[in-house]
C-alpha cells in the first residue's frame, strides 16, 4: 500500500499589539513603615495632566477594621504635577510623645505632614493596617486588606497562609511599587500578596522618596537606591525584645510585660479611643471584653504596639 504523507503548511498570522497601559489615575508608589513613628506613604501622578488633590483623601483601616473612623482619615491639599510624586509623612515632632516620634530628616522629604499630635490619622500605620486612597469616595488604591487583621503582624510573601505568615514586609520595612505598575489595586477585599507589586526595602530606607520610576513615563527612569540594613547590633528589633503574657487575658486579671529594655509606660486605647496608661503591668479590672490596642514606650523613645484582647 502506499502511503501518501500530505503535509500541511498552516500559516497563523501572529496580531501583536502593542501594550495598552492605564496610567489614569493616582495611586501609591512607595510605603514606609519604620520604628517609631517613622512612618511615610507617596503617591505618584502617572498621567499627562496637573492633578488637584483636593478631592483625594488616605484612609485607614486599622487592626482589621471594616470602616475607618477609628483609624483616621487625611483629607489632601496641593497639585501634583505628571510623572510627579507627592509625599505624606507622620507629623509628630514632640520627643516625648508617648507613641514616638517622626525623624526630622523623614519629615523634610515630605510635600505634606499630618499634624503634630493628630493620632489617630493614616500615618500612623502599624504593619497591619489597610490604607486606602480614595477620589470622593471611590477606592483607587489600597494597600493590604480591608476588615483582615494579619495574624503576623503584617501581610507577608506566603501565599499558603493567605499572606498572613512568613517574613514581614508591610511592617518594619519599605516597599516600592515595581515599575511595570500603571494603575492601584481598586479591590479592597481581595487577598494582598505585596510581593507581586511591590520591591522590598529595609527599615529606615527613605533614599527613594521624592522619585518614582513608572512604564507611564518612558523617559524618566530613576536608579533605585538600595539601602544597607541597620546593624543587629543596633536594631530596636534586637533591643526591645519584650514578652505580654497573658494575651489573651481574662477580665479581672492583670497583663505583665516583661523587656531588657526599661519601660517609661504603657497606654491602653479602647474602641472609644479612651486611653489608660500603666507604668509596668495592666489592671484589666476596669475593662470590657473586647480588643484593645497596647502601646509600649521605652525610655529611649521607641515605641511598639500590639493588639490586647481581654476575654
């Protein structure tokens, strides 16, 4: 029998087109969260035209709130020019603040600082609170994830744990949205992995404010400056090593926080916002079950925060 081998040429025709980039609105472009109240976010202008702030505004979710009331919302001012970053900053200067305060040299990077003694306001994120940017109300941006409070601490790189596990990023870090990035993250509710938009920073790395390298903008390209990590030797990570047992804790009952590190005070804020302070372990005697936020100031001015649940 012969075999007759037919080959067939098939020619597709391969329509390549052109990438079509958003670039049509704001959204944020770097998040610093550092020790103390060493805290910045910027937000980066990707489109051709001068954009008036005054409809904008940063809102907080914190400690896995659904609404930002409890966690502050800053109301914008100014112009952003194109391709042109606005930077907000903490804006606590007293020293003796009991939650810390913003280095000055953070501050004068800034185009805006919120006002000193203004807690509780956006940049006084914590590593696991969701911050949102919104244009009359609509969401343009969120970073981390509304009504989730990460069992961590803050939202990770590990997506078998939902990103509530593994190495911190949104908490004693800096993170720099990827350059590829044309528009913000408008879903609220969805789960947050920072490792897919966002270029991982140490703590303390403010080299990059100011500056945004964006696929919006071809022609200008920043160098990205990669900041050394601060020493262990030096880290208030390794220096304020401190232990709260029991959380939870029963009502009634008292809460000991045992550091190396000597303890100017500890502030207790409820729900209400209504604040007690203790010098060394916390009466819950007087408390409602529920969840609190636990400040910790040490005498060196380092400030750390947990959550506190009394049941």
């Amino acid at each position: 029998m012969k075999k007759i081998l037919f080959v067939l040429s098939v020619f597709y025709s391969l329509n390549i087109e052109a990438q079509v980039l958003d670039c049509s609105e704001l959204f944020f472009s770097e998040y610093v969260e550092g020790y103390s109240q060493n805290k910045a976010l910027e937000i980066y202008n990707p489109t051709n035209t001068s954009i008036d702030l005054s409809d904008y505004r940063i809102e907080r979710y914190s400690n896995g709130s659904t609404n930002s009331s409890a966690g502050g919302i800053t109301i914008l001012s100014g112009m952003i020019d194109p391709g042109d970053v606005f930077v907000i900053t903490n804006g606590e200067t007293d020293t003796s603040a009991q939650f810390g305060y913003c280095d000055p040299v953070l501050m004068s990077l800034g185009d805006f600082a919120e006002p000193n003694g203004s807690y509780p306001t956006p940049l006084h994120m914590n590593g696991n609170d969701a911050l949102v940017l919104t244009k009359n109300g609509a969401i343009l941006d969120v970073i981390g994830r509304i009504g989730e409070d990460p069992s961590s601490g803050a939202w990770t790189n590990d997506p078998t744990s939902g990103f509530q596990m593994g190495s911190w990023w949104t908490a004693n870090h800096t993170l720099i949205r990827k350059s590829w990035v044309d528009a913000g993250d408008k879903d609220g509710l969805d789960l947050f992995d920072p490792s897919a938009q966002w270029d991982s920073l140490p703590v303390g790395c403010w080299d990059n404010l100011g500056e945004h390298t964006c696929d919006c903008t071809p022609n200008q390209v920043f160098q990205l400056k990669l900041c050394a990590p601060i020493p262990s030797s030096i880290s208030p990570i390794n220096n304020h090593t401190h232990v709260i047992y029991p959380n939870p804790v029963n009502q009634g009952s008292y809460v000991n926080i045992n550091s190396r590190t000597e303890i100017k005070n500890i502030t207790v804020i409820d729900m209400m916002g209504r604040q007690h302070t203790f010098l060394n372990r916390i009466n819950t005697t007087k408390f409602s079950k529920g969840v609190y936020i636990l400040f910790i100031r040490f005498n060196d001015g380092i400030v750390k925060q947990h959550k506190l649940i009394v049941q």
